[in-house]
C-alpha cells in the first residue's frame, strides 16, 4: 500500500502510525491480555521485525501509543477550540467535550494499561509520568477553554473535580452506553460551574 | 482451624466466606489475570473440590465475592450512620465517606472486573446486573445521609454526579496514593453541594 517514491522516512513514520493507532484499537477492543506486540503487528499489517525494530518490548509500544494518542487528542483539542460556542452555553460546550475525551477508544485503552499496571510495579513505573502528564495537560486545556482563572484555588480545586467527574463518567460508560444520563450530569455540572466560579476572565 | 464442634452449615459459611475474601484480595493485589479459581482456593486454604462445590466457575466466584464484599460494605455504612457528624459538617463527612468507598480493595478488585468485562460479553452480562443494583444502592446511601429530597431533579443529579466524582477519584488513586489531592477536591464538592443543594429535609 506504501506508494513507490515515497521517502524512507515517511515509510517508517506511517510504519510507527499504523503500530500506534492499532495498540489502542486492540487495548480498546480486546483488552490487555491480547495487546501483545504479535498481534498488534499482525493487527497493523507489519512485520514482526519491523514492529521489533520501532518498540523492542511491548511496554513500549504500549507506552508510546499512549503518548502518541493522547498529543493527538490534545492537538485537536486546540484545534477545535473555535467551535466552541460564547456566552451562556459555553461552560456545557466544554465540560461536553472534556467528558468525551474520557468516553473515547483512548480513555478504553488507557483504562486496561492502568489497571494492569496496578498490580504490575515495572509497568506501573512506565505510566506514572504519562498519567502526570495527561492529567496536567488535560487540566490547562480546562482552564483555557473555560476561560477562568486557575491562581483562585477555589477554581482550581473545582477544575480538578470537573476532571475527576469526566475520568467517573468515563469508567461508567465502560460496560455499557451511559450517554443518556451523563448529558443530564454534564448539564447539572455546567450549571454549578457557572453558578460557582468566578465570571470568566476571557471567553473569546 | 474449625473448631470441633462447629457445625456443619457454620463450616460451610466460613469456608464460603473465606473465599470470597481471599477473591477480593487476590483481585485488588494481583490483578484480574493471576485471580483463578485453583489460585483463590490456595490463598483462602480451601480444596479445589471444596472451593468448585461452592463456585463451578470463576464467574460464580468472582460475582459472588463482589456481591458478598458490596453487601458488607454496605451493612457497614448503616450501621456507621450513628458516627456522621450533624450540622455544618456533615456533608464533607459524607462525601468524604462515599469517596472512601471507591478506594478501598473493593473498589481496587471491581475495577479488576469491568476492565475485564469490557472486552468479555459473558462476564459483562454477569457483571452488568451487578453494576446496577451496586450503583442504585450507593445513590440512596448517599441521599439517606446527606438527607436531601432525591425527588427533586436537580438533587438527584447533584447526587448521581457526586457518586461519579467519587469513581473518578477512586480510579486517580490506583496507581499512586492520591489522598492529599483527595481531600481537597472532596472539601471543595462538599461546599458546592452546600451552596446548591436545598437545605437537608433531615439530618437527623
């Protein structure tokens, strides 16, 4: 599939791409116990070899995937902060679409590394610094987008509660569609954010 | 260790009962892979035969031990009811409380569970019925003890969301100790239920 001309370095790059987006699919789908670095490159379409040459053990190619989703994540985050609506629906605009990063095939995945890694010392010592990571990544995307001020510690606790609430909603979402009730939680939430933190210091 | 003239029924019970707690154990510590039935029986000191008389399947054992560990823990909670403090702090004792609930071994072993059951429809259907009634149980807890009128729709929402945090929190504590954060993000819940819940119908 890889066309003709194309340089070595994009080879590989895709290569990586295809290994990444198909961990998180197979973690997301099938679990931890099959997430194994011989099904992930049956799973992608490469080789043994070549999967062996980019992740030499399969805690990092776990690792990476993760990483590698998470900036994704993140990156159309960013990008898609101007379709987020001003004014009065904001704030629902926003706890929304922090509460879907947490509903998502990454937050799936994540879910079976971090419940692997509690009871696995090695793995638990790989994750810890992405969790760090992720969550203070996750936390400044919140504040921005919310538009608020996150020196008041009164709003950084209650920005910390909305992600606390989003990773709740998320494990809930796990075994079945939970999408009906968590719209009247993120709904109730929104309106106790606004009712409780300090008017937005820039919302444009 | 069974005292001579136990009888027969009350041995029965105990061995049943050790079991499931060695089940609680072996999943909060080990994890969801290392937990089967030939390992529950070693660590609990019970035969093989013994321990498939009582449970046929891991299923069997690994849903009645979380059904078993939910109902103490619940009988527990009622019978703890007398300790909540009245007055102004009680809803930070009681949040406090619940959130306690999502970080203990129970909650360590039922992640165990739905992670697994994610990626399993047989252990899903299983545990699906499980998730229910633990999650209805929990919400009336909370709204007997933090004595507001769950027929109001914005209470009722407030609690769901207040047991969703609480997951959330339960999930940030499994692979460091996050009781410090913990503390705060519950002081801060608990004075926004304050300020939005109507007042208590009965604290009594």
């Amino acid at each position: 599939m890889v066309a003709p001309r194309e340089p070595k370095q994009d080879r590989s790059r895709a290569t990586r791409q295809r290994l990444l987006e198909a961990t998180i699919e197979s973690l997301a789908e099938q679990g931890w116990g099959p997430t194994t670095v011989g099904h992930v490159a049956e799973r992608a379409g490469v080789s043994r070899g070549a999967t062996q040459h980019h992740f030499p053990t399969r805690e990092d190619l776990i690792t990476a995937a993760l990483d590698y989703m998470f900036d994704t994540r993140m990156g159309d985050a960013v990008a898609e902060e101007g379709d987020l609506p001003t004014g009065a629906e904001r704030t629902e605009a926003v706890v929304a679409r922090l509460v879907e990063y947490y509903t998502g095939p990454m937050f799936k995945a994540a879910l079976q590394v971090w419940t692997a890694a509690s009871s696995d010392p090695d793995l638990r010592a790989r994750v810890l610094p992405l969790e760090d990571k992720f969550g203070r990544a996750a936390h400044r995307t919140a504040v921005r987008h919310l538009g608020v001020d996150d020196a008041d510690p009164r709003t950084h606790r209650l920005v910390q509660a909305t992600l606390d609430l989003a990773r709740g909603l998320g494990l809930a979402d796990v075994l079945s569609d939970d999408s009906r009730r968590r719209g009247e939680i993120v709904k109730a939430w929104a309106a106790v954010l606004d009712a409780s933190l300090p008017l937005p210091t820039a919302a444009s």
